[in-house]
C-alpha cells in the first residue's frame, strides 16, 4: 500500500474514475474533493457537482474547458486495475481525513472544548468503502436463522413473565429504558436486573449517578442473599458467607458512581480500562440513569431536554453496539404522570427523542399500598422486536429484600413460593357473583360440611318430586 499519495498518484485517481465512471459510484460515499492537492481540488469538485445534478460524470473535454486542468482517460485498465484503485483510494481518503481531524482537533485543543476530538479522530479511522453487500434472503433460509439465534445475543432478563413479551429478552446493542416517576423504583429495576444476570453467570457493571457504590452494593446485598435491609447489619457474618457462596457460580459485577454530567465518553473510558485492568468480559451495562448525563457530540443546555436527551440517547445505543453488550437505563416521568395509571410517551421526561431512539422502553407503575402488597407493574410503552406494546407484566416484589422477581417464583422473607401472586383484577373477580344469596349459602354449607351436602340435595330433590306430582293431580 502507498504511504505517500502525492499529486501524481491522486490526479491518477481522477483519470481513472473518469475512465470509468463505475469507480466514481463505489467509492461516491467516502469521497471529498477537499481532500485533493489544491491544483486538483476544482476538478474534484466539478465532478461532485455534475454528478449531483445531471447523474453522469463529466468527461476529459468538459473538465478541460471548465477548470482548465487536462484529465485524460487512462488506456487498457482491467480488474486487478480496478482493486488497485478502491484499495488505494479508501487508504488516501482514510489518511486526508484524518491528518484534517487532527488539525480541527488542535484548535479544539486550544480553546479548552475537548468533548467533540475523540469523535472527530475515530469517525476518520473508520472511514471505509461499503464493502458488506447485506443478506441474500433466498440464499440457505436456515443458515440466516441459525445465524440470528446464535449472534443476536438474547438475554433472559431473568422474569420469565416479561421474557414472554419480549420473544426471549434482551438484545445485546439495544438500549433499553426504564421509565418511572420519583421513587417509583428506578434503581432497584435495574440492581434487580443486574442480580438476575450475575446470578445466571453474565459479568457486568452497575453506573449510578445518583446513590453512593456502598449503598447500592448494600441493597444488590440484600437482593442476593434474601437478608431484610434492616437485618444486613446484624447479622454480617452470615450475609459475608452467602455473598461469597453465590460468588462461585455467579459471574462479576462491579458498582461504579459518577457525577451528574457525566458523558458517554466517560463511560466508554471506564468500561475500556476495567476490562484493561482486570480482563473482565463485559456482558451488560446498567446506568442510572439517563436524565443526568450530558451529550458528547454537541453543545446542548441542560434544560434543553428534548435535544439534550436525543443526543444522549443515540449516544448510548452506539455505546451499546460498539461494546456489543446488554444496555439498560432509566428515564423520569414527567409531573402529567403522576395521577395516571396508563402510561404513554407524552408521560416521558423530554418527550419523544429518547422514545425513538430506544428499542424497548417499559413504565413502571406502583404504588405505596401496591408495594407493601408485594406488587410492581410494568407497562411495555415500545417493543421493537416483539408486538407487546400495550400490554402489561406484574412483578412480584419483597419489600424486606428489595428483590423483584416472577410472581411464578416469589419469595417472601426469603422462602419460595409456587402459587402465582394473584393480580388486582383476579382478585375483584372473586367478588363478582351471579348466584343467589340461598344458593350461595348452600355452597359455604358444603365446603364447611361436605357430609351434609349429600343430605341437602336429597332432600331438595324430594321437595321437587313432591311438587310435581301435585301438579299432576291439579290437571
């Protein structure tokens, strides 16, 4: 490859593409006439431009008689000719790119706006030509299926109940947004999901920007050890032993605070110098939450929400896709939320931006007398893989541990329970009847005295003989 891609070798270039216009096409989404000596550069622009509006490059003559400058076509050129150039070529747009970034990066540098280098240098590193050419869909159906299942990346999220919903789980590269009201119970969701995927053998980190490392490593304590908070203290010796049991067969979590501001380059820096320092494979990523963190590829207000959140929100799915990890967050309702008890995106801090971003986004409704019954809600605002928008998962929950789980597998005070939690609405079914009050009592009578239920109907049906041959006496 040339290390050196001086006047001769680009107005070579040039002559070739206009030799044959097939190369302008391949490589029209990474060229840059400003990338060209300055000699060269009226040219490149010119071809630019004719092809933008008449949708055909301009030959040697009419680039003779418009910039001055003599292109000629380029005799007996063939296939290894033509790998050449797209090699080549992608090499000298990759290089001009950056040594530009570099020099934006400097005067950056200088005026102390630091946030915008880090995406101007990578956006020229990885500067490429469109070389995959996408799925053949008739082309061997199972393989493409075997190929979803096994690279998708799909994750339990440890609740059954919801997995159902969501065709499996989790995506690795999507983002994921929990949204709930002031103390609605953000944060255990997501100390909750961390536990279930520790516990299942994933490794991952759990970023607040609120609560302190040691609190929320105290509440996953009470989560993961099924101790009450109020007893953590006093009994360490036996949460210190069932913490440590659960270490074997569990995978590693670490439990990372950072201030409010933060950006999503902070968090990329983080995850690379763990993973430097302790080899640590990252399977997911937790952040709580998104409202408090700050865009990296823009200059936005902070009470500019809407635009705020949208830069934001896009940034962490990239984050998402280029670590190719399960990306969970949390988002606040807005106050119009408060009374209500079906969500929908109007309820949302910020409004629609971080709502089109995401690829799943779920509304947490719970009450006080809600929570002391062991009961969470979780409405599916938007599922992009799966159709169960609008419909709703009940959660079970142990005020004591903190721990939310599937009602199929509640634990109370630490003991599983097989029975389903029943849901409001099967309860006020029970209340619902349509029998009179005599047979109802006759119903209590049995249960009570299932001996007697024998009696009762012998009874009741001598009554009915009797009466009938009455009425055949009557007639």
């Amino acid at each position: 490859m040339l290390k050196e891609f001086n006047a001769e070798v680009q107005e070579l270039f040039l002559r070739m593409m206009v030799t044959n216009a097939e190369l302008f096409v391949r490589i029209t989404n990474i060229f840059n006439a400003e990338n060209f000596d300055r000699r060269l550069r009226p040219v490149a622009e010119f071809m630019r431009e004719h092809s933008d509006q008449y949708k055909i490059l301009p030959d040697s003559t009419q680039i003779k008689a418009t910039t001055g400058v003599d292109i000629d076509v380029v005799p007996d050129l063939d296939e290894g000719h033509y790998e050449w150039f797209m090699t080549e070529f992608e090499a000298f747009t990759r290089r001009q790119e950056l040594e530009r970034a570099i020099m934006a990066s400097a005067d950056l540098l200088e005026k102390g706006d630091y946030d915008p280098v880090e995406k101007l240098i990578k956006d020229a590193v990885q500067i490429s030509l469109l070389r995959d050419m996408g799925v053949d869909y008739f082309d061997d159906p199972r393989a493409r299926l075997m190929h979803l299942k096994t690279s998708n990346g799909q994750s339990s999220t440890g609740w059954p109940v919801l997995d159902q919903k969501l065709y499996g789980g989790f995506n690795r590269g999507e983002l994921q947004i929990f949204a709930g009201g002031s103390g609605s119970g953000k944060s255990l969701f997501m100390q909750n999901l961390s536990v279930n995927w520790i516990l299942a053998g994933l490794s991952g980190i759990y970023i607040t920007l609120e609560l302190s490392e040691h609190l929320s490593a105290m509440r996953i304590d009470s989560m993961v050890t099924d101790t009450g908070a109020k007893e953590i203290f006093k009994d360490l010796d036996n949460v210190e032993m069932k913490v440590k049991m659960k270490q074997k067969a569990a995978g590693q979590l670490r439990i990372k605070y950072m201030p409010a501001q933060s950006t999503v380059n902070d968090l990329r820096a983080y995850c690379k110098e763990l993973q430097i320092q302790t080899g640590m494979k990252l399977d997911f990523l937790c952040v709580d939450y998104l409202d408090l963190l700050m865009p990296v590829s823009a200059k936005v207000s902070p009470s500019d929400l809407y635009v705020k959140d949208k830069y934001v929100s896009e940034e962490l799915r990239n984050l998402a896709k280029e670590l190719d990890i399960i990306f969970v967050t949390a988002s606040q309702l807005n106050r119009s939320a408060v009374e209500e008890i079906e969500f929908d995106h109007s309820h949302i801090s910020g409004g629609i931006s971080k709502i089109n971003t995401a690829d799943n986004v779920f509304g947490i409704f719970t009450s006080r007398s809600m929570r002391e019954r062991g009961q969470y809600q979780i409405q599916l605002m938007k599922t992009r893989s799966s159709s169960g928008v609008g419909q709703k998962v009940e959660l079970a929950f142990d005020v004591e541990t903190l721990r939310i789980t599937d009602p199929g597998t509640a634990t109370v005070s630490g003991t599983a329970t097989d029975a389903p939690q029943q849901s409001a609405q099967s309860i006020m079914d029970k209340f619902k009847t349509s029998s009179s009050v005599g047979a109802t009592d006759q119903i209590v009578q049995a249960q009570v005295d299932p001996a007697n239920k024998k009696v009762v109907a012998d009874v009741q049906g001598s009554k009915l003989k009797s009466l009938l041959n009455n009425l055949k006496d009557t007639h």
